[in-house]
C-alpha cells in the first residue's frame, strides 16, 4: 500500500456489505483448510488496508478499530513517518544480526527505552521479538542476579505462550490446557482486584506479601513479577498504593520487582508506562506491542547493574531487534512524543468513562467500568450479583462486530469488554464506535 492508497481509506465507518463480506468468506474457506484449528478464529473479516482508526476489509468495508490488534497499533494504522522508516531501512538492509555485525537502530532504541522507563538509576535494555520472549529473559535476569530461582506471579495473569509463560500465566482454557507439564518454581500470589475483594490497596498488599513469605520466602524468590494493568486477565487496576508496597517489599528482601508494561505501555494508560501513574520504579520493565507500530520488537529495559550481572553472550537471539523493527520503534516512539499521545489517551479514556458510566447506571449487568487512559472495560456480571456473564459479553462483541466496531474480550471468566482503541482515533470516530457499543449493550442489557 503507498501513502496515496492510505489517503484513499474512508475516515468514517463505512459498510457495504453484510459482515463478513463474500470474499472474505471465500478467505475464510480458504483459512479452514490451510491454518492450524488451534489459532484462535475471530471475526472472519479479512483486512486488505488500513489508515489511522479505521481498517478496509477485501469486500470494500471500512471498520472501526477499537481494538489496535491488541493494542500493538497504539499510533494508528498505516502513520506514514513510520512506514517510511520501515521502507528507508528494508532498502538498505533487512538482517545481519545484531549479535554479530550491529546497526544504529537497536542502539537507538535502547537509549530510548533507557531515558523513559520507569527504572530508578542508570538503565540498560535488551532487544527481543515477543512480549513473551521478553518476560522470559527478564526471569533468566533475575535468576542470574539474585542465585535464586522462584518467581510469583499474580491471580489472574498473562504473560504469554511459551512453556516458562505458560506457568506464569494463570488461565487455563485456552492457553495452558492440555500443554504441560509446564516450568517449575512458579507460584501465584492474590492480585488486587478492587471490583471483588474490596480490599484497600495497603491491604491488598499485605494479604499478598502474606502469602509471599509464608509460602515461598524470599531467601527463595528471585523475582515478582506483575502487569501494572493486568490486559488479557480483564484490565484489572489494582488499588492504588498495592504496586509501591510490593515493590518497596521487594527491595527490602533482594527480589527483583518486574513490570510487565507489554499491553499497557507507550501511553496506552494516559502516561509512557503504566507504573508512572503511582510513581513506582521497577528494577525491570518488559515492553513490546505499542512499541514499533505494528512490527515485530520487544525489548528488557532494567537497572544497569542487574542488566549487567548477564554473562556476554547470555542474552540474545537471531532476530532480536531486527533493523526493520527496530527503526519502525525508532519513528514511532518520536511520534508518540511529539503528538503527546499520552494526553490523547487521557482524553480518549475521559470519553470512555464518561459515556460508559452513564450506561453503567442505565443499565443492570455492568458490574464496573474500569481502566486508565485508552485502556478502559466493562465488566458484565449477573445484576445485582458479581457472577460473570461471558455470554453476554460475546453477544456485544458480536453485535458491535456485525455493526463495523471492532471490539474485544478477555478476562479469567470472559466477561469483559475490552477498549483499546488506537491514540489518533477522532473525536467523531469515538463517539460513533461508543454509539454502536451503546446500542449493543442496551439490546444484550436491556
């Protein structure tokens, strides 16, 4: 597609045919045949072009994103300062490996993510290709730093598919089921989750350090890791003050404190990360999604003295920080700074509370609306109870979907509508994709 193309796509919802259209149906056939079964199906739309908040289907159709491919196209689609990068450097060269002859752009990257990182002192970083990928080498980190070996991860976690972020993660269907045996010295700890427990961020904390010490201890735990904003386990914001006491009992007992910023970092939640909201410091960050616009990257951002504790050769990969990648993070971390993203998803997450709150009253079955900048929920649950309502929250979806909207699920029971709409969606697009979520809501609620 050349930037003449991306001028073409419409800037409003568009559609022209019954959704999925007839080719992607004809794509969709094509799909059964060809795709493993075990890659998840979602809305049977097959995308040919996409500019800003808006993606075109193959029949002509043009779709409201509110969904950013899972909040990986925090920039928009299609931005054309980082398309030109991606083009400027695949015409120079592609891969050489970093490892073995290195190039400006990974460096580059790193220096970024070492300036706006919420990590106390001099940072290092680490490139990688997946948010799992990342998570993984923060723990060798730690493991390597500290001589010990357990790490705690929280109730209703997610931190990836590989067999180490298997047992970090906490849901079973469909990410764990039938996949193990998965690593050991993995333990799980309560997450705050204000909506349920009622608990106090202090003690939400308290219950949770419990549990550390009275079934691991720290003699034995190397790090604790956490999502500032849990992501796929149902955008759970913990109480305020739960991070800085688990991080201030970190650093009291030799643990490393790791931050996994992978959905909720590069102004997604209103700030660069997550964590600055409460003005916690981590030892390490993990990153990846809105980091590069779309492309591949992922990135261990820590303090400079645990990210050097690593043997020369300990950290690395074939395609780690791959130049085309890293030159789109380059582009798009300078867009996100220059068109202050962080304050326009201040002022998207303030639309989204306003509107959805107002239907939280209106409305039995909207158990909380919750989130932080453009990383904002709905949970729906049983009225008056707190028992989950999965197939409510999939008729939403599906209702939204078969409107144009693009809109996602997630959570531990499947009861939540999740929002990550891209940073440079308008006004105008907002306030249409809030239309027709409203209207699925009152037909499912109602």
């Amino acid at each position: 597609m050349t930037l003449t193309d991306a001028a073409t796509i419409p800037t409003a919802r568009t559609i022209r045919t019954a959704l999925p259209g007839p080719r992607s149906l004809e794509l969709q056939a094509r799909r059964t045949s060809a795709v493993a079964s075990g890659v998840s199906k979602g809305f049977p739309v097959f995308i040919e072009r996409a500019a800003g908040a808006i993606v075109v289907d193959v029949d002509g159709n043009a779709l409201l994103d509110l969904g950013s491919g899972i909040a990986v196209t925090s920039i928009g689609h299609a931005v054309p300062e980082v398309t030109d990068a991606i083009v400027d450097q695949a015409g120079r060269f592609v891969h050489t490996c970093f490892m073995v002859t290195p190039y400006e752009s990974y460096v580059a990257v790193c220096e970024a993510l070492n300036e706006r990182a919420p990590v106390e002192g001099p940072a290092r970083s680490a490139l990688f290709n997946s948010g799992a990928e990342a998570v993984e080498n923060a723990v060798k980190i730690a493991r390597h730093a500290t001589g010990k070996a357990g790490v705690a991860v929280f109730d209703h976690a997610y931190h990836g598919r590989t067999n180490l972020t298997m047992a970090l993660t906490a849901k079973s269907m469909p990410y764990k089921h039938g996949f193990g045996p998965f690593a050991p010295e993995v333990y799980r700890v309560p997450m705050s989750y204000p909506y349920r427990d009622g608990l106090s961020g202090p003690e939400a904390a308290a219950r949770a350090i419990s549990v550390l010490e009275s079934q691991i201890g720290a003699t034995n735990l190397a790090a604790v890791l956490i999502e500032p904003i849990q992501g796929e386990g149902g955008f759970i914001v913990p109480a305020p003050g739960f991070l800085g006491a688990l991080a201030a009992w970190c650093r009291a007992n030799d643990v490393v404190f790791i931050a996994d910023e992978i959905q909720s970092g590069f102004c997604r939640t209103g700030d660069w990360f997550a964590l600055n909201a409460e003005g916690v410091t981590a030892d390490l960050v993990t990153t990846a999604k809105g980091i590069a616009g779309g492309m591949p990257l992922a990135a261990v951002t820590g303090r400079a003295a645990l990210m050097e504790a690593v043997h020369e050769g300990g950290l690395g990969g074939t395609y780690g920080g791959n130049p085309v990648a890293a030159a789109a993070a380059v582009a798009s971390i300078a867009y996100m700074a220059e068109h202050d993203l962080a304050g326009r998803a201040r002022h998207i997450g303030a639309q989204l509370l306003s509107t959805l709150s107002g239907l939280a009253d209106e409305l039995q079955g909207i158990g909380e609306v919750r989130g932080r900048g453009a990383m904002v929920a709905i949970e729906l649950v049983e009225p008056g109870t707190t028992t989950p309502m999965p197939n409510a929250a999939k008729a939403v979806a599906q209702a939204c979907n078969a409107e144009g909207v693009l809109v996602l699920t997630c959570g531990t029971y499947g009861n939540v509508l999740r929002l990550l709409p891209p940073l440079v969606i308008t006004d105008e697009q907002l306030a249409d994709g809030l239309g027709v979520l409203s209207g699925a809501l009152r037909k499912v609620l109602g």
